[in-house]
C-alpha cells in the first residue's frame, strides 16, 4: 500500500520535473525564434494562430510590442497569470528572436 504510494509520487515528480524543465531546454541558445515560438502554440495557436477570444494572437504582432510584453511579463510589470512563468524562460536575445519571426508571420 505504502509502496505504492511511494512509487505514484515519485512518478508524479519526474513528470514535474519534466514540465518544469522544458522551457529551459527548447530555449537553447542556438534555437530559432520559430523554433521557440511553436513551443507557444499549445496556447497561442499554431505560429500564433488562434480562434476565438481567450488568448491573443502573436501572429503579426510588432516587434516592440512583442518585447515590450515578454520583459514585463518577466519582470512582473505586467501581472499575468501564465505568461510570468513562460517568460521567465527566455532571456533577452530569444525574446527577440521570437518577437522577429512572430512580426513575419501573417495575422
Ligand atoms: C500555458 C499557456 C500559455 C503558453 C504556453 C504561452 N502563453 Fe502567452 N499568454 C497566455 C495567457 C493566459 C496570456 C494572458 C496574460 C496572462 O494571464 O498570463 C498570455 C499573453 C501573452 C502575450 C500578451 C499578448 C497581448 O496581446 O498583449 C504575449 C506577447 C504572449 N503571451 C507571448 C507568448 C509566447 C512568446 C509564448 C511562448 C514562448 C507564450 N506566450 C506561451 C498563455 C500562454
């Protein structure tokens, strides 16, 4: 009873672990910002596509614009209730690396 109990949470925790580290891993260095923008689309909509109300469109959205959100998602300037978490994983270069290819994809 306990083993297995034992065994669920361990299991639990390498599954956390691994939400928790996939920011980190597709913001390697050398990832392109469409590379890093699909990683997005679970939200925003694939190439920042998306129907209906609830998240906004990255598609076409202006550079600084773009910029200007992520580092104060990141900086808590804005609050946020995800996007905090999700900014948090990029530093300044892949923000704009994103911000360019997200401004070439049509709205
Ligand atoms: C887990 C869902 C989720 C993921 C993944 C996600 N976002 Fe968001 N995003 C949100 C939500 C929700 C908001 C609204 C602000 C808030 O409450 O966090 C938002 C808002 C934004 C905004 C502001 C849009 C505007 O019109 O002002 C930008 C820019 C943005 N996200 C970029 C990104 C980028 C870039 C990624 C990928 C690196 C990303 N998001 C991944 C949920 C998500």
């Amino acid at each position: 009873m306990t083993q297995r109990i034992r065994k669920r949470v361990r299991m639990l925790g390498v599954v956390l672990a691994g939400v928790m580290s996939m920011p980190m891993a597709m913001a390697a260095p050398q990832a392109s910002g469409e590379m890093m923008g699909n990683t997005c689309g679970g939200c925003h909509g694939t190439q920042g596509h998306i129907k209906g109300e609830a998240f906004m469109p990255l598609a076409g959205m202006k550079e600084a614009t773009f910029i200007k959100a992520m580092t104060d998602f990141r900086g808590g300037a804005r609050p946020a209730t995800l996007m905090g978490h999700v900014a948090r994983g990029y530093n300044d270069e892949q923000i704009k690396a994103m911000a360019e290819y997200f401004a070439k994809v049509k709205p």
